[in-house]
DNA sequence: TAGCGGACGATAATAATTATCCTTTACAAT
DNA sequence: ATTGTAAAGGATAATTATTATCGTCCGCTA
C-alpha cells in the first residue's frame, strides 16, 4: 500500500531524474512544511524527529539535490550559511541593516520595473533577486531614529 | 615629516573615531587600489609585500572595521566568503549561475524604477541591492546552452 | 530477483572566520 | 617629552559551516 503522499512524491523524483529514497521523502515533506529561509541546521533537527538515523551530510547532499534539480529555490544570503526559499510566489526580500531579519516582500508591492532581456556583456537573465536594505519597523521604533 | 597621504588617514581615522596605525594605513591604501570584490585573502596576500609581519587576523579585524565604520561597504555575497565593495558608484550585481562570476552593473543600465519611501510593515528603504541572476557570455559559449 | 550504481551514515577533512592571549603601540594627560 | 592605559597587532587555537571519503546498503532496471 502506498499513501498519495508517497505516489506524488515518487512521481516529482521521477520529473527531476532523481531516485526516489524515504530520507528524500521525509525531507521534502519537513521542508515543505516550514516557512522562511531555514538554515539545513534547522531541517536536519526538524528531520530527525521522523528519522533519527538521518545524517546530517544527507540532509546537506540532499538540500542541494533539491536546488539543482530546481525542487527548491536557494535564497541570495545576507545569513551566514546557506538557505533555501521557502516561499513559492514571486517576492523578494528586505534586509534589516540593524537587526539582519529577512522578510518576503511580493514582487508586486515591491513596485520595481526591470529591463527584460539581455544585459550589458551578453549576459543571459533568469531572475531577478531584489534586496531592500533598510531599517525594519521594530528597530525604528527600538531607537526612535 | 609627515605624507599627505597619511596626514589625510589620519582625518579619515577621526573623522570615523578610530585610531590610526601604520596597518590601517595600508590595508586602506592597497583596498583603494584594488577593483572588484576582493576577498580578505586577497586582501591579506596584497598587503603583505608592503607590511610583510602583517597577520591574516588583523586584515579581518580591519574589514570589519572599516565596514562598520562606512569607510567601505560590505557587499551583499554569492561568493563563499565576505567581500567588499570597491566600486563607489551607484551599481547592481550580475550573478553567473554557473561558474559564480561576479559583475557589476551601472544602476541606469539596469533600467529599473523602483517606489521610493515606505514599504509595507512600516520598513524605511535605504537603499536597493538587486542581484541578476542569469549565465555570463562566457558559460553560454563554453556550453552551447 | 539479481546486479549495479547511486544513496546513506559516520566521520575526517577543509575553508572561512573568530577568539584567545600575550606583547606592543597610539594617544591623551601630565 | 614621559607615561599610563586602553586598544591594536601577531601568532595560533578554536569554531562554524560545509564537503569529501569510504564502507555498507538500498532503489531501480533488466
């Protein structure tokens, strides 16, 4: 018998051409559940609850599977180790220059217009990642300024 | 005898409230020199022909320094470790997905429009680091893709 | 279901950065 | 100019994040 969750799950392995294994399953399943930029430090502990056995070079091996295969998106990182997006909508983030929080902004209020199409030097463009470096409201009304 | 080299770092070390060493002077001078995004490594390698007894440790200690005191800006990285901003004019960064190249962009040539002001939840814009990811000129040849 | 290549787990290794600790220097007050 | 003190420098140990290695085990195709 196999559950609707693990028939899905075996075909999104078979659409990225890579095999299917339970670790990869649990993984998926974990990070989906979790909102932000997690850091993998933070998915293997969540992981291990389901699977102790897990490793953590697994959890790393596999974050970056996800990424390549583009199961995942990696976020542009101001933290200071790697995280993976979170959120699947189009958005962007802003950056607090004093407390260094990261909060999503949608790509619509963020009101920015791009030059589609080629750049300067020939370079190919596949996104844009737009950070807003500011003060965040807890930290204007923290020191009045 | 004085340089006006060094009588101007001096001003520059009040001006910002810290004090004025013969390294501060240096790495100062070489980072002034140095284009891109030099790593510290870089950093170290380059002023270590002018200050030879100079320590890995004091380089970082000085980035730092620098950085936090706004004599130079502290990038936002896709590189594996920290750089810093040699380009004093207003400008964005191309990203290569695959081999990590970094490139600036004039902030015009980029073509964007961005809502100055405000933001939701109240974050207070200092200023916008957008990112373009995309492939370099180099990779789409060396591929074909 | 057999076989093989890839995946897993444990852990060593590496890279980047930071902390420690002792010596030396810059700077302000004398 | 002299000196006291806090900060800075140098050497290096420690930490953090990540990657490589390697023997064993499992998923996938024939």
């Amino acid at each position: 018998m196999q559950s609707d969750e693990t028939r899905s799950f075996r075909e999104l392995c078979r659409e990225h051409g890579i095999a299917m294994t339970h670790q990869r399953q649990v993984l998926y399943e974990t990070m989906k559940t979790m909102h932000g930029h997690p850091s993998p430090e933070e998915v293997y502990a969540r992981v291990k609850r389901k699977v102790p056995a897990i490793s953590l070079a697994t959890v790393y091996k596999n974050i970056h599977l996800f990424v390549e295969s583009g199961v995942f998106r990696k976020m542009s990182m101001h933290h200071g180790s790697v995280r993976v997006e979170m959120n699947g909508e189009a958005h962007h983030h802003m950056v607090c220059s004093r407390c260094r929080e990261i909060t999503d902004i949608a790509e619509e209020d963020l009101g920015l217009t791009g030059r589609r199409g080629s750049l300067p030097g020939g370079f190919r463009v596949e996104r844009y990642a737009v950070d807003v470096i500011g003060i965040c409201a807890k930290c204007q009304s923290a020191t009045g300024s």
